[in-house]
C-alpha cells in the first residue's frame, strides 16, 4: 500500500554527480596503470632495455601503488584529505606523461613510481568520498565509482595502440589531456 512505502530523503539519495566525478578521476588513474603494459615494448626499444630492466619498470608502478595504497586508506580513515583525489590523479598523469621523455632508465623508474604513488592515493580516499555520496545506496554508489577504474584499465591500452605510431615513446604525453580535464572537474568541484 502507498501508506507502507517510505519516501527516501535527500540525504538518502546517492549524488550522482559527485560519483561521476570521483569516477572520472578513477577513469584516469586507472587509464594510466593500463597504459604502462603497451608501453614496455616501446621503451625498451627506446632506451635498449633487457628483459629484466623493462619488467622492472613495470613491477614500479606495482609495487609503489600498492604497497603504499594501505597507508593512504590509514591517513583516509583518520582525516579529510580531499586533496588526495585531484593530488593522485595528477601524479599518476605527470609521472606517466613524462616518463616518455626521460633520458635514463632511473630517472624512467622515478617517473613510474611518482605514477605508481598517485595511482595509490587516489583510490582510498575517492572510496571514502564515494561512500558518503552514495547516501542510502553505498554499494550502487561504490560501484559507480569503481567501473570508472575499470574503464580505464580498458581504455589505456587503446590509447597507446592508436598514437604509438604517430608518436612512439612521446605518446605518454597524450595523458596530459584527460589527467588536465580530470585534475581541473575535480578541483572545480572539491567542496562537494
């Protein structure tokens, strides 16, 4: 009966907007670690790596992003820190954007752990600021968020199949754009 049903309230109701946002922001960080993969052929080629040296590019960005991502998911718990999400996104875009312009394999591994970090700060706080704005609907609105992620581990590797021939090791410059766009909806929007 229309008695028995309850009208949810404002505060129920997930803000779709602001997990488009974080979603965004999802969409680039993971974009990048999907990028990293075609790219390892590319730099070794470029910079004449052995196996090893390009495999230890990519265990970089494994390893900076995950072990630290406990760590922000600490701070996350204890403190606001919304500066956490516009902060990794554009981390993880600087590093991997400029990494195809590093003159040396180490100044390379710099660049992919300064990816790797932002790529594991982002997704702990945005999980947090995701849980709230979902109001009543906290796996909807957590699940909204994370196929943003998702997205972007698929898109990254399309984007470095299209350019590389155009652009070769250059082509990690092309993450400026959408790290910029995010970076810039996510400050414009950070007192959501």
């Amino acid at each position: 009966t229309t008695r028995d049903r309850v009208v949810p309230s404002a505060a129920d109701q997930p803000d779709r907007r602001g997990l488009t946002l974080l979603g965004t922001g999802h969409f680039v960080v993971d974009m990048t670690v999907g990028a990293l993969s075609p790219l390892l052929p590319v730099f070794k080629r470029a910079m004449s790596l052995s196996d090893l040296r390009t495999s230890l590019v990519l265990a970089a960005i494994t390893f900076s992003s995950s072990f630290i991502q406990p760590l922000f998911g600490v701070v996350a718990d204890r403190v606001r820190a919304t500066w956490f999400l516009w902060g990794g996104v554009a981390m993880a875009t600087v590093g991997l954007a400029f990494s195809g312009l590093a003159t040396s394999y180490w100044l390379l591994l710099v660049l992919i752990v300064v990816c790797g970090l932002g790529v594991g700060g982002y997704p702990p706080e945005a999980a947090r600021v995701a849980n709230q704005m979902a109001g009543a609907r906290k796996a909807s609105g957590v699940a909204w968020f994370t196929i943003g992620g998702n997205l972007g581990f698929a898109i990254g590797p399309l984007l470095v199949a299209l350019f590389v021939p155009l652009l070769d090791e250059r082509t990690t410059l092309i993450f400026l754009v959408p790290g910029a766009a995010a970076c810039t909806l996510l400050l414009a929007n950070h007192r959501r």
